[in-house]
C-alpha cells in the first residue's frame, strides 16, 4: 500500500471530535475527494458517534446516510478513526476492525487510524495517530513515512485557534444530531472556518 | 478577564441557583461549574450559608473532570477542615489520589472507608471505576456483579454494568441489564431505546421482531425519540425483507416501515436540516446488512 496524507481539515475535526468528548470512545469516517490510486488522500472526515460505538443500529444508519452523501458529493469513504475512551490504550477494539473490514471491501486502500490520547497535548511535537493498513489478511501497522501530514506546524496552530475562539463547539456529531435534528453532520459552517484559517499555499490539503 | 457574573450580567444568588440545578439535574458541565463556582467561593463564600459545603464537594469534582488540581485541593481542605471526619470528604480525597492516577493510593483510601463501613457504596463503586480506568474491564464487571447481589436496587449501577457488557459485545447480558432498567423504570423512554438497539445488534428474526416493538414502545414513551423512529424503520424492513417470514408479517412490517418513513420524513421536514437531498430512499437497509452480528434475517 502506498502513501497516506492527511489534510489539515480532516485531521481538525477528527482531534476536535476526541476533544469534545474526552470520557468517551468516539469514531468518524475518513473520506477522499481524490479518485482512487496509489495513495490516498485524506480530504475530510465525518465525526460519527460518541456512544454505544459496538451496537449496529445507529452504526449502520450513519454509514448509508454518509455514503449517500459521498456519491452526491463525489467523495469516497477511505477510513476509519477511532480515540478510545481509555487513553492509556490506542489499539483497535474488535468494532473498530469490524467497521475498517467493512470499509474494505469497498475500497481496497482502507485506512483504519487510532487517535492516541496520551499525545494529545498542545506542546506534543507528534501527530497523535497510529495508522494500520491492510495487509496479508490482517491490519498491520503502517510505515510512520508512509504518512504525510503537509505543514503540520499551522496545522497544529490552526487547532489551537479552533479551541481559543471557542469554534471547537461547532463540531457535530452523527450521534449529536441524532439528538437535535436541527444539527448539521456534514459540519459545513465548521468546515468554512476552518478553510479560512488554512493559508493559500496549503490550498485543499 | 472579565468575571462571570460581568460577562453574562448575573447576581450571585442567579450563579448559585443555576449550580444547584446543575447538582439535581446532574449535569457534567464541569468546565461551566469550575467557571461559576470558583468566581461564587471566591467573592461570595460568606453569603452562602451551609451551602457553601455543597458546593465546595461540587466545584472540587468539576475541578478535577478539568484538571484544575490546585482548585481542588483548596476545595478539599475547606471540607477536610469543616467535616474532618468525614467518609464523604475522604471519598473526595480518593477521587483526586484517582485524578492524579496515584490509584494504589486511592485504593487504600477506600479500603479504609470500606473497614469503618463495609456497606458505603460510593466507595465500593469508586474501587470499580479505579478498574475501569485501568482498562481492566473484566475484573470491574466482575466487582459490578457483586456489587449488584448486595444493592439491587442501584439503578446507576444496573446501567453502567449495561454500558460495560455492551462495550466487551457481551449483548446477551446487555440485555439482561437493561431488562432489570425498564421493569423498574417502565416510563423510561432510552432503556427501551437501547434495550432494541441491542436486540437489533444481537440479530437472527426473533431479536428483530423484539427490537421494533421495543423501537416502538419507546417512540409511544417519546415520540421525538430519532433513534427509536430509525430503529423501527430498519427493523420493520429488515423483518419484511426477511424470506423465512409469512407474507402477513411481511405486509404488517412494510406497513409499519412505511408509517416510521412517513414521521422521519415529517420530522426533518418540519425541524431538520438534512445536508443534501439525503432523503429516506438512500437508507437502503440491505446496503451493509451484517456490519455487527454474525446473524442475520436468514438464520
């Protein structure tokens, strides 16, 4: 398998999502504007739950409705992310590799990525994620050069401003809307804040 | 900085107010409470009266939920000071030991409790917690059980056991748990919820057939209940679709399916903001039939 990068606005939101919720497990969705390739890119991701991630109903609801979305967006799901609620422990629970088998079998680059607690901190020189890829039968974890993250300096201030203008509660949930129908999965005034705060030169990424 | 009570124009008996409805309503807002509270003790300790106490116990475990030690200590040792006998100050103590993952510490804290007290449950449950932290689950829903034989009637207790079954895909005892919730709270509406996401979960026709009455009941407990008004309609379409069923229960399911289509429908009408045109023909049930249970309609 080859490259993975990971765009600044997934990355945001997939942290801020763990952030909202620091006693729970939370997962999400990565998704691709890219065609399919060699390497993926990870353009943006989808918060999904924050509760019961091992029961199937709202699991599977959430999944058809993004990828209903995806088709009429011209985004692929890619991925899957997942920062347990124990942060001593970043491996994959049995739902996260059910979830990322799914995901497989559409698409054969599948990225199944665990956001590490124990680095979430805003000094930490490292991206707090482990990534594991497919491979001889069973998710193996990925080379760490094998993954790009472009400027991940501005990408770190950009979640730091995200959290001192409070924007970081903008952040919707699949379970969230669930709860408040009124509520926006698809985050798009999240989304638009933080494009503003990405430089020119970094463009999409 | 401004204080609170500049920034949003409150006296100080409107932030003790809205603290205590915090406290009954038990709401996890800690950042909120550390915010409130601290600028309450701080300037207006004195008007408190013996409220004062209740709020030092509140603030001290929004202060840790927020890593606010220092606001902590100085909370405990105002209640140390006041009640300094107290095994609900000493829990307090423990709950920071906890905070500062010093857990043999606070083990040996609560142990102490538990030999002045054998039967003081919030130490009991703060010994399971520490298990829970640790990531050592199987021996916190061990400790649980025990727990349960002795205190019943600990509706809290009965529904985290729920939330740890469901975590190890232990469905069957899930189940149980949330079974013991309803008979005891017959109007709840989110244990009838979770209790047919579980059923749903388990899967095979007879867990389905069960999951949408109980998607069902919980929509008559609250009709606004989005997960129970989805559950029911995967449920019902599952069930319809399924070939072992007879063709009144198929009709009876698309029925019921078709109505729950109807109210998704109504409700985003009405107060939803759906991003695209995701309407409901995109659910297409059969899309990832067997994401969680090994069986499925067919078994």
């Amino acid at each position: 398998m080859g490259e993975v990068e990971l765009s600044c606005l997934a990355y945001a939101k997939m942290y801020l999502h763990a952030s909202q919720f620091p006693r729970c497990s939370v997962n999400g969705l990565l998704l691709s504007s890219s065609p399919a390739g060699a390497a993926v890119c990870i353009t943006d991701c989808v918060p999904l739950l924050h509760s019961h991630l091992s029961l199937a109903p709202i699991t599977q609801l959430a999944l058809t409705q993004v990828d209903a979305w995806c088709s009429q967006t011209q985004q692929r799901i890619v991925g899957y992310y997942q920062a347990n609620a124990c942060v001593s422990d970043s491996s994959p629970t049995p739902c996260a590799l059910k979830i990322a088998e799914k995901i497989f079998e559409q698409c054969n680059n599948t990225v199944l990525l665990m956001i590490d607690g124990e680095k979430m901190f805003p000094s930490c020189r490292v991206p707090p994620i482990v990534m594991y890829e497919r491979k001889d039968a069973r998710w193996a974890l990925k080379d760490k050069h094998a993954i790009m993250l472009r400027q991940w300096e501005e990408t770190c201030s950009i979640v730091n401003q995200l959290f001192s203008s409070g924007d970081q509660t903008l952040l919707v949930d699949f379970d969230s809307h669930l709860d408040d129908i009124t509520k926006d999965w698809t985050n798009q005034k999240l989304n638009a804040k933080i494009m503003e705060l990405i430089s020119p030169a970094n463009g999409n990424v | 900085m401004s204080s609170i009570s500049e920034l949003y124009d409150v006296c100080w008996e409107e932030m003790r107010d809205k603290l205590r409805k915090w406290r009954e309503e038990n709401y996890r807002n800690s950042e909120q409470i550390v915010d409130v509270g601290e600028e309450l003790i701080n300037e207006h300790a004195s008007k408190l009266g013996d409220d004062v106490w209740i709020i030092y116990e509140q603030v001290m475990i929004a202060a840790l939920d927020c890593s606010r030690d220092d606001l902590a200590w100085s909370c405990l040792q105002e209640l140390k000071r006041q009640f300094p006998d107290s095994h609900r100050v000493k829990r307090l103590a423990g709950m920071r030991l906890e905070a500062l993952e010093r857990y043999e510490d606070a083990n040996k804290l609560y142990d102490s409790i538990l030999q002045d007290d054998p039967t003081n449950t919030a130490a009991r449950k703060r010994k399971i917690s520490i298990l829970q932290a640790q990531g050592k689950s199987s021996e916190a829903i061990r400790e649980l059980n025990e727990y349960l034989e002795q205190f019943v009637g600990d509706q809290e207790a009965w529904h985290e056991l729920s939330e740890l079954y469901i975590n190890e895909h232990d469905y069957a005892k899930a189940a149980f748990c949330l079974e013991e919730l309803m008979m005891t709270n017959p109007h709840n509406h989110l244990y009838c919820e979770q209790y047919a996401e579980v059923k749903y979960t388990q899967g095979g026709l007879e867990n389905l057939e069960l999951a949408r009455k109980y998607f069902a009941q919980a929509l008559k407990l609250n009709n606004r209940n989005m997960r129970a008004l989805f559950g029911l309609y995967m449920s019902a379409s599952h069930i319809a679709a399924s070939p072992k069923v007879s063709a009144k229960v198929k009709k009876d399911n698309v029925k019921y399916a078709a109505w729950a289509t109807s109210q998704i429908s109504r409700a985003y009408q009405v107060r939803g903001c759906l991003p695209t045109s995701v309407g409901l023909h995109t659910i297409q049930v059969t899309f990832w039939p067997r994401l969680m249970s090994s069986n499925n309609c067919s078994n």
